[in-house]
C-alpha cells in the first residue's frame, strides 16, 4: 500500500473511521466539515493508506500541514495519527511517518513535529515516533476559553 492524498469527498468518507477512532468526541458529518473547512483554508493535508479492498475504510490516517516558526522555520506539523483498530500493529501509521518525512524533505522544510497525548492509549505511538527519530523537546500547555 502507498500513502494517497485525499483529494474528493469520498476519500475523505474513507478516512473517516480511522480520524474517528484518534478522535471520538467528534461525529462523522462534524469531522467531514472540520476536514473541508480546514483543506481549503489552512493548507490541511489528509493523507491515507488505503484498505486492500477500496471500498473498505482506509487503514490508517493522517493530517498535517506546512507552518512556519520563529523557532524551527519550515515545518511541517502533524495533527493527527490514526490507525483503524483492526489494522494496528502493520506498519501503516509507519508508512505515513515515513511518507510526510520525505514530503518535508521534498518542500525544504527544516523539521517535523507533533503533539501527542500523555497517556498508556498513546504509548504505542510515543515508540514509534522515538524509533523514527523524533526528539522529545517539550511540554505543550492548553488553556481552554
């Protein structure tokens, strides 16, 4: 399988089950919307490894966009990680790693970075971004309004 950019509404439709599964608090109709409204105003990239049989769910997912800051320049910034839980443990949230790691390279960024959640649910994903050679570099504060 290799990484494909959503371009349609059915491809977004398709990575639906596997965002869901990363983010519950959101419906299908309300993830749709925040990924159309996202893709046309901030640059948001949604990136997919297809299921074997193309009218099944996409196996995993990923979205991310290209940022610049003061301090790291070009980056390309990972929103979102998710693998459909039937599909976990078969390289493909790895396969995405890899493939937005070369899209930087590609687009001159200077790194890539990410949050992710502190909690046992995630630890399967904090190996896979040290075993990819991710930094932990510091602590992300929220202050909700």
């Amino acid at each position: 399988m290799i990484p494909t950019i959503a371009q349609s509404d059915a491809d977004i439709r398709l990575c639906l089950p596997a965002m869901l599964a990363l983010r519950p608090h959101l419906t299908s109709e309300q993830a749709f919307e925040q990924i159309r409204f996202q893709q046309a105003n901030e640059g948001f990239v949604l990136a997919f490894v297809p299921a074997e049989d193309p009218s099944e769910p996409a196996s995993a997912v990923m979205g991310y966009r290209t940022l610049n800051f003061l301090y790291s320049g070009k980056t390309i910034y990972i929103d979102d990680l998710s693998t459909l839980p039937s599909a976990r443990g078969k390289g493909y949230a790895s396969m995405l790693v890899d493939f937005v790691v070369e899209q930087a390279r590609q687009s001159g960024c200077q790194c890539v970075s990410l949050d992710s959640g502190q909690n046992p649910a995630r630890y399967d994903a904090h190996r896979l971004y040290l075993k990819k050679g991710f930094n932990i570099t510091s602590h992300h504060f929220k202050l909700d309004l």
